[in-house]
C-alpha cells in the first residue's frame, strides 16, 4: 500500500489526547442513539482507530463510529431480528462489513467513487455535517428537538429556544467563547479545543453546576476491550444489513479525502482507505467494537487540534485506551454540554469550509446546482443509505448527460502548418464525390451516443468515389453489439453509393473483434488501420490508402467525379 508512518510531530500528540477524549462522551452518545451499549461506542475508537489511522491513505482521518453507522447498524440489527446488546452479533456485523470492505477495496471498486460528482459530494458532505450539528443539540442545549427530518429539527430547535436549559446552554456558550477567545493566539489555535474542553470542565466541576456528565449516559469500566468472538448463528441474517453498513461508512469516507488533504502532499486514495476501514472494522468487531468507518467530526477534531500526520489517530486510539485503563471514572466527569458545543463549533467549520464549492456549483450550471440541493435534502431528510443511492444515480444521470453533450462527429482537416497539423471543424452535411473526408468520434464510450452519431453522420448519397475515415481511438476495445452494427451499416450504405469507410486507430482488442464478428471483412481488407503510438499515426496511414482507393476508383469510373480540374489527387477533407 506505498505506506509512510513517518515520525510524529508533537502537535500530533496532544491532537490524538484532545480528540481520544472526544471519544469517550461522543462515542458513548453514539452508541446510545443507536440502541448499543454506550461502552461499545468508546471501544470503537480503540484498536479501530489505530489500525484505520495506521493503514489509511487519506493520513488524518479519523475512523470510529459515527452517528449514521450507529443508527444504520441498529436499523440493520432490528430488521434481522437479533440483539443489538449481545457482543457476539456486534462482532459478527462489524466483521462481516470489514470483509465487504475489504474485497471492494481490494478489488479496486473505490474507481466508482471517482464518477460520483462534486456536486452530489457537496451535497452529501455539507448535509453529513448539518447531521453532526443536529445530533449535538441535545447535548448543547439538553433539549432534544424533534422533526421528521434534520432541518425539521434545527427549526424545531431555534423555535424552541424558551425550552433550553439554561445551565447546559451558558456551559455550552462558555466552551465556544472560549475556544474563540484562545484560537486568537496564534501559538494555542493547534490546542484550542483542548483548551476549551480542559477549562470549562473545570470550570463546571469547581462551580458545581448541574448538568449532564458522560458517566450519567454510562459507567466507564477502567478495563480494555477483550477478545469478542462473532456469533456465527447471526451470520446469515446479517449478511445483507453488513453491505449497507459498509455502504454508509464508506460513502462518509469518501468525502473527508477532498476535505481534509495530507498535509505531506501524497495523495489520497479511496481504494486504499477501503482496505483500511475494512482492517479497522475486522480487528474493531474482533475487541468489542461497534462497526466503524471515517467520522468527519472525529477527523474536524483531529485537525481543529493540530493534527499533521497520521499517528494523531493512532495516538488518539493509545491515549483512549490509556485513559479509559487509568482514568475513567474522572473522564466520567467531562460534560456532555462541552463536546455538544465543541461539535457545534467544528460541524459550522465543515460547512464554511465547502462554501467555496457551493458558490462554484452555483455558477457552474442549473443541472449541477439541483444534484447538490438534492443530495443535501436527501442527506438530512432520509436514512442515509437511501441518500447515499440517490446521489449515486444523481452522478450517473450527470455523468451521461455531460457525456452526451460533448460526444459527437467531428471534421480532422490539414492546418496550414506542418503536415501533422490537424483542424478540428464541424462535420459536413454531405459527403462530396471523389474526397477524403476525415471525421473523428468525440466521446466516452461510442455506446448511448449512437443516435447523436446517426444524426451527424453525412448524407452518402453523393459519396462516388468518396472515402470516410472514421478515427475511433476513443471506442472501447471490446465494444457493444450495437456499435458493431453501426459500423456494418455504414460501411454497407456508403458502398451501396460507390464510397468505401476506413477505421483508424483501432485497438488490437477491437481489431479481433472486427475480424470475428465479419465487420473487417465487411470494411475489406485495407480498411481497419490499428493505433500506433504516434498521434494521428494511423489517421495519417488510413489517408494515405483512401486516397491511392480513391485515385483508382477515379480511373475505372466512366465518369470520374472528380471535385476540381488537374491531375493531382484530391486533398484530404
């Protein structure tokens, strides 16, 4: 996997101790949203954190449970019938969508995540980050608003302001303003959120206001996860649900690599962190683990503290379970009012931060401004598996719209320079006698674009004595049967009216193709010219044999179409 572990730098250390502490209160809400033991949450920042932070591609994200993977997981366990408490189903489902994590990623199907658009990811990322906002009004506020959906929730949250409690809210307002107040110094913004966390905490404890403290959600046992086997009984019914859970956590991934680039310059790679989140997943369900994949608030955290490579997770997963070993009962006392505010604050980052994408996409086209205000309603009015698939077709229906718009015919003539010059121009209306007419395919696939091709093919009915070269470097080489078809039935139609077609550029694949499925011979022998490694290498041979056809059809004809006066042959068109 080209790994790089490198070596720490120590803003990496206090960013995995801010973002480890961020573990124990978050992952335990997590958790406890889903229906699970509050404690799986805290282990699912462990040995899934470290072994995710150590394999990933994309260096500072941050793999640990999530509030939609919670919420997928206990959707999943629910429709199968199984105890979302025992730890040997939470085994079985995490590894079970490690392995599919693993086999895609393994696989290279992380290629598909490159034809989602950035339209649909801004959507999608920018509603993930409303779902993290929204998830921790409670926490901020201790009023948990209700709604359908999350916008619902956030009206039905700032509607509801008489209803917040006015202890959690002042704690919460304490915590940003201090965060603020220190990321004015420019020495301190790396360990702002430390700060903030550490201050108000003590702050709370010292005045004794009441609010909630992580230990009411659940008692932190002062223990590591132990060895979890899966219960394979639950396989079969878990199967199915995995897929999805794999689904969601990938699809969160996906969009922290474009937000969050290695500081060190290498590049992300998707197959690479699905390799990762399927290790993480396969040792997190193996010790106690809910099933996990990359959290862009984690990750927010992470970066927020200072984070500069890779063992920020791998410190934050060592400093976890340090603290939950030596320290639980005092990490027990971190208020939830804290890290409700502290999320707030990083998840109102994570939408500033895609500002500048949306006014892109705003500019860009009508087509592309719908995909993303789609993306983002489905985001945070549906499951997020749904959204996930709607802005999977959303991507699709762009990507063969844009396909369609830019494929085509296009015209290949001499320029006036050197004679491997070549004009692009539109192509003819018709195909004039006794001429060599270049024209050059302009596509992805030469597959949905038959029609627009049939639309711009010339009229033949002229073409005595005519030669057609199509280039079709772009054509896939093992194509549909229909393409095969459109060949035949041009060649047929321009011989039927004393023409002849060449292909140039024709792959070795395509060329055995041609030859199996009778179009070469259809074509004649001379008429498939394969691609060299010149540019317009086989465009300028294929020229050069229409034109000596062309020349001896002139001679045989009794009356030679010949488009101009003299004896030299007619220029290529």
């Amino acid at each position: 996997m080209n790994l790089r572990l490198g070596r720490p730098k120590p803003s990496d250390v206090s960013a995995g101790l801010v973002t480890g502490l961020f573990s124990i209160p978050e992952g335990m809400a997590y958790a406890a949203i889903g229906g699970f033991n509050p404690v799986t949450g805290i282990y699912a920042g462990v040995v899934p954190t470290i072994l995710g932070s150590f394999f990933a591609r994309t260096v500072l994200m941050v793999t640990t449970l999530t509030s939609a993977i919670a919420l997928t997981s206990q959707s999943v366990m629910s429709g199968a019938g199984v105890d979302p408490k025992d730890a040997g189903n939470i085994a079985t489902l995490a590894v079970l969508a490690g392995v599919i994590m693993l086999v895609l990623g393994v696989l290279k199907l992380g290629a598909v995540m490159s034809f989602v658009s950035n339209a649909v990811m801004t959507g999608f990322s920018t509603g993930i980050a409303l779902q993290i906002i929204t998830g921790s009004l409670k926490d901020a506020t201790d009023y948990k608003p209700t709604g359908h959906n999350k916008l619902w929730q956030l009206g039905n949250w700032l509607w509801d302001i008489p209803h917040w409690q006015l202890a959690s809210t002042l704690t919460a307002v304490a915590t940003v303003v201090v965060w603020a107040l220190v990321r004015l110094v420019k020495r301190l913004v790396a360990v702002s959120v430390l700060v903030a966390l550490v201050v108000v905490s003590l702050g709370v404890g010292i005045l004794g206001t009441d609010v909630e403290m992580a230990g009411d959600i659940a008692h932190i046992p002062a223990a590591l996860p132990a060895f979890t086997a899966p219960d394979l009984g639950s396989l079969g019914a878990l199967l199915p649900g995995a897929f999805a859970v794999a689904l969601v956590a990938l699809a969160q991934a996906a969009s922290i690599g474009p937000t969050v680039p290695n500081p060190d310059g290498t590049k992300s790679s998707v197959n690479g962190d699905f390799i990762s989140q399927g290790i993480a997943n396969v040792g997190g369900g193996l010790f106690g683990g809910l099933p996990t994949g990359g959290s862009m608030s984690r990750t927010g955290v992470a970066v927020s503290a200072g984070a500069r490579t890779r063992w920020t997770g791998i410190f934050a997963g060592l400093w976890l379970a340090l603290l939950v070993l030596t320290l639980g009962s005092l990490a027990e006392q971190i208020p939830m009012p804290v890290i409700g505010g502290l999320i707030i604050v990083i998840g109102v980052e994570l939408i500033l931060g895609r500002v500048k994408d949306i006014k892109l996409i705003l500019r860009t086209s009508a087509l592309s401004t719908a995909a993303m205000v789609v993306t983002f309603l489905a985001t945070t009015q549906l499951p997020l598996q749904q959204a996930i698939i709607i802005g999977a077709v959303l991507s699709l229906l762009l990507y063969c719209v844009q396909a369609a718009r830019q494929s085509g015919l296009r015209t290949l003539e001499p320029g006036a320079g050197p004679a491997t010059a070549w004009r692009i121009a539109p192509p003819p209306s018709r195909i004039a006698p006794g001429t060599v007419t270049v024209l050059y395919y302009a596509g992805t696939s030469l597959f949905a674009e038959a029609p627009r091709i049939d639309e711009q093919w010339p009229d033949t009915k002229e073409a005595a004595g005519s030669a057609v070269i199509l280039a079709v470097r772009g054509v896939p080489e093992v194509p549909s049967s229909a393409v095969l078809k459109m060949l035949r039935r041009y060649a047929i139609d321009l011989r039927a009216h004393g023409g002849r077609l060449y292909l140039a550029g024709v792959e070795p694949k395509l060329a055995e193709v041609l030859r199996k499925t009778g179009v070469a011979a259809e074509l004649g022998e001379d008429a498939v010219v394969e691609a060299t490694p010149e540019v317009f290498g086989a465009v300028g041979e294929a020229v050069a044999r229409a034109e000596r056809w062309t020349v001896a059809a002139r001679a045989t004809s009794p009356t030679p179409p010949l488009p101009e006066t003299g004896d030299k042959p007619p220029a290529p068109r």
